[in-house]
C-alpha cells in the first residue's frame, strides 16, 4: 500500500533538509514517547547507512522495527527502510526549491507485507485507505508547519 503527498513550505530547502536531518532530535522525541531507541552504526556524520533499533508499544503490543538510511542527499532527498516482523515500510522524502524562500516537500511511504497475516491485515486496511491517506497527509502537513514556526523563530 502506497501513501503520497506533498506540502509547500516556507523556509529555504538547505532549512527544511537540515531539521528533517535532525536524528538527534527524532530520537529524543520516541524515547519521550516510551519508545527505545537503539543506534545500531557508528558513522560520525549524518549519511546512508545509519540505522536504528526501535521497540515501541503500538496498538496494545509491543513491537520492534529496524530503520536504516538509504539516501542521504543533501538538500535533496532522504530515504529510509523500516523492517518489522511483519512489514517492510519504504520512507522517501524530496525537497524541491521552489523560490528562495519556498520549498516543496514530497513524502512517499510504501508499506509492504512481510507474512501471510500482514498481507491479510494490509488487505483489511485497504478498505479504509482514503481515511488512512487523509491521516498521513495531515501528519505530513503537521510537520510541515512545525517546520516553518521554527523557521519564522529563527528569523526573529
């Protein structure tokens, strides 16, 4: 199942990558969340190959997830693989300049199923994917403005 959406924001791209390239501070923000987040690589800057051991709780379960950085690609573009024991999540961001001062930020999330369970629970989910769309879209857009508050702060 596949999620796509794009949000225009008011901040210069070399902007909008560096606080999507934050590590430090998404995994501050899952840990206070009750999630633990483990670093699995030893690069000293941020690039591909970086990667992450989360355990979370999620819907009543505790689960595990294995993130790596696939593309790192500044001010461009960011990939990640997600692995779980049932799913494969597929995180692709773009940034495209639009203006000095505007950029466009491009998410796609490809959610693949690893298990004939996660293939049936993709298959009932389907059923509910223009609301499920809607959510991403409204997350994307979440962060899109938390983006550009920090921008307008920065600037004074």
């Amino acid at each position: 199942m596949k999620f796509s959406t794009r949000e225009d924001i008011e901040a210069p791209a070399a902007f909008v990558f560096a606080e999507l390239s934050d590590f430090d501070g998404f995994e501050r923000g899952a840990m206070r969340r009750g999630a633990r987040v483990k670093r699995l690589d030893r690069l000293a800057v941020p690039g591909a190959g970086m990667s992450w051991a989360l355990e979370f709780r999620w819907r009543g379960r505790d689960r595990k997830m294995v993130t790596e950085m696939t593309a790192h690609d500044p001010p461009q573009a960011l990939a990640f693989v997600a692995e779980s024991a049932g799913f494969e999540l597929v995180l692709g961001m773009g940034l495209a300049e639009m203006s000095r001062r505007r950029t466009r930020l491009a998410v796609e999330l490809e959610v693949k199923p690893r298990t004939l369970a996660a293939r049936i629970m993709l298959q009932s989910l389907r059923l509910g994917k223009a609301r499920l769309t809607r959510r991403f879209a409204s997350r994307v857009r979440m962060v899109a403005e938390e983006i550009e508050a920090r921008h307008l702060k920065r600037l004074g």
